[in-house]
C-alpha cells in the first residue's frame, strides 16, 4: 500500500495559481479532492489528543450551547396520595455557554530557483507542504491542550480554550460538590465560554483529586494507584460511568504509572490502536501519554487560605480523566485541514505581486468545546515524575 503522504507530494507539484485552485491540464477540481482524502489520512499521525477527540459540524461562527445547572426539584416527583392528585413542576436551571471559532492555519512557501536546483536529490516544494501540514496538526494538539497560554505551557496567541482553561482550572467546589478545605479552592476567576466563575457556578468545576496533602504544611504526593480510583470514582458520580473517557498526562507520567500497574496485572491490561500502537489500560481506561502534558503545574504547599493552588509554574505536577463525551471540535462549514495552493506570491519585509515562488496554505476553522465539565477529574498537587 503507498503513503499517503507521498501521493500528497506528488499532487502538491502540480502546477499551481494565486486563485486557491489547482491549475493542471483537465481534472484539476479532481486534483484538489485527491488532496483533502489524503490530508485526512495523514492529519492524525503523530498526535495524541486531537484522534481521539470528536470532530461535529457547525455553519456559524459561534456555537451555542446549554448547560444544565441542576436536576428538577424534588417537589415535582412524588408519590400520589390520593387519587388524581395532582404534581408541582419545577423548572431546572440552565446557563447559556457559546465558544467562537477561530481560524488556525499553516504557511509554506518555495522559490522556483529551489525548486529547479534542488529536484535532482530533493523535493523542496513537497517537503515543506508536509511541514506545513505536520505543524497544524500540532499546533491545533497543542492548543487543544494549552489554548493560548504560550508563557506556562505550549499553546499559541489568540487560541481557543484548551484543557489548560477549561479542565485545570476551578473556583471553590469539587465538580460540584462542596469543598470544606481552603487549600483545595483555587477560584480562579477565569470566564468558561462567557460565564465568569463566582462561587455561583459550580456547575462549571471540575472533579479533582488531591496528591499528597494541601496547604501551607504541604507537600506533593508520588503518583499512586489509588488516585487513578478515586478520579474513576469522581467521574462515575458525575455522569461519566458509562462515557468514553482516557487517563491523560505527560510521556514520564505513562511510565511512572506503567511501573506501578506492573504487579497489578489484574486491573492493567492494553489496548491496540490502529497503526500497530499499543497503550496500558487501567479499569478498561486507556492511560494516553503527550509530551505537551508535561507543564500543567497545579500545586498548594504554601497557603491554608482560598484563592492559592498554584498554577502559573511550567512543572508536570497534574494529569486529568477526561470525559470524552463531553469533548469535541466544532469545524466551521468543513474547513478542516483544508489546503489551499498560491503561487507568484511573496511574503517578506516587502511583497511583490509577481514573486517567482510557489506555496501555499492548510488551514481550519474551528473550536474546541468541553461542554460539561464535573465528570472530569484532575488529579493535582503530584510530585514531578
């Protein structure tokens, strides 16, 4: 069977124009279809999160959702008494999120100089259309991750909301549940998909498993089985029993817990992946390592008051359960991955409109969603593998 990639190569030297399309004698529409199936059967090699995560389609620029902040009172389920007695509804509540899609894409160009003195030995035009696939893929893991914090983690300017954002950060309950401990209350004040987080929102916390102990005696906790438990036990008590859901956390953190798991052969097993991969399970949860998992530094040694669980530090002390039912990406009208050719067109310190140059675009538009967020667990406050 060939490479996709290769065939992505050969289309990529046809002959291109500065309209977007491709200019080959007859088929050129066909040409560019033959681009996007083969950018879809690379566009996952090489990364973790962003296979596993549910693409939907969406035909505006913000999508709009609803959560639903609690059950109906209890008043509107009863027993009759009496017959033809009559119910109490009562409405749940429901708060209005939205997220925007934003517009991600990667560049390359070549000089027809390049080109021509490199096609003997190398195919210059070809090799730096893979790069400029290779870094939207990661770029859009990383930020799927990081969202736009580039100074702690590896996200990019003007991201969307990563996992960073949306799962590592919490206000003062434990996925909803009432926190007792001061330590444990970051209040993070940060807006989730246009709700500012108050103490009136706990709706929009996450589950969380505390490693080691908290507060201003403190100290980080080694990575221990248990933890994995009571993060399944968290999720399982927020809705996530029955869902789709992965361990995921750094390359060194996989290893540490692939140690632990070693004398526990009854509750490890492995999963195979397509493409001949073969990852630890633990329950029947996949345990999936990234190397952009190693910065999310969630810690409290310092304070017994509320408002201190560190997160502005560049260290592998979290990893999260994630629900992944509760996680997607919207792509804007199936711009996905979507190649886009130009030729004679320069960009530098200056432009000029007939640059003997050929290149071209990949580019997406879309968001990342995690649309409930109490059957998510992070486990925090671990010592660094």
């Amino acid at each position: 069977m060939e490479d996709p990639l290769s065939e992505v190569r050969a289309i990529l030297t046809t002959a291109t124009n500065a309209t977007g399309g491709v200019a080959s004698v007859g088929g050129g529409a066909e040409i560019q279809k033959q681009i996007d199936t083969m950018i879809a059967d690379t566009i996952n090699r090489g990364v973790d999160l962003r296979p596993l995560v549910t693409r939907k389609p969406i035909n505006q620029l913000t999508y709009l959702w609803n959560i639903r902040a609690d059950l109906q009172s209890t008043t509107a389920v009863t027993f009759q008494a009496t017959e033809g007695q009559g119910g109490v509804p009562y409405f749940s509540t429901k708060h209005q999120l939205y997220a925007q899609c934003k517009a991600l894409r990667s560049d390359y160009e070549v000089t027809n100089i390049m080109i021509a003195g490199s096609s003997s030995y190398y195919d210059a035009l070809a090799d730096e259309a893979q790069c400029a696939l290779d870094n939207l893929k990661l770029y859009e893991e990383r930020c799927m991750i990081d969202g736009s914090d580039a100074t702690y983690g590896y996200g990019l300017t003007n991201s969307y909301p990563g996992l960073r954002q949306m799962i590592g950060r919490w206000y003062d309950s434990n996925g909803g549940e009432t926190e007792s401990s001061n330590a444990h209350k970051m209040q993070d004040a940060t807006a989730k998909y246009g709700i500012t987080p108050n103490g009136s929102y706990d709706v929009l916390d996450p589950s969380y498993v505390v490693a080691g102990t908290a507060g201003a005696s403190g100290a980080t906790g080694v990575m221990e089985l248990p933890y994995l438990d009571e993060a399944i036990t968290r999720s399982n008590k927020h809705g996530g029993k029955d869902h789709e859901r992965i361990f995921f956390c750094s390359e060194e953190r996989v290893n540490e817990i692939n140690q632990l798991l070693q004398p526990q052969q009854r509750f490890a097993g492995t999963l195979n992946l397509e493409g001949g991969f073969t990852i630890s399970t633990y329950k029947g949860i996949p345990i999936i390592g990234s190397r952009y998992m190693d910065r999310q530094g969630i810690t409290n040694t310092t304070s017994d008051s509320a408002g201190n669980v560190a997160v502005s530090s560049a260290t592998d002390n979290a990893m999260f359960l994630i629900d992944l039912n509760n996680v997607e990406f919207r792509v804007l009208n199936g711009v996905d991955a979507q190649h886009v050719p130009v030729s004679n067109a320069y960009y530098g310190a200056a432009t000029y409109n007939r640059a003997d140059t050929q290149g071209g675009f990949f580019k997406t538009y879309g968001t990342f969603v995690v649309r409930a967020f109490n059957s998510h667990v992070v486990i925090w406050n671990l010592t660094a593998p």
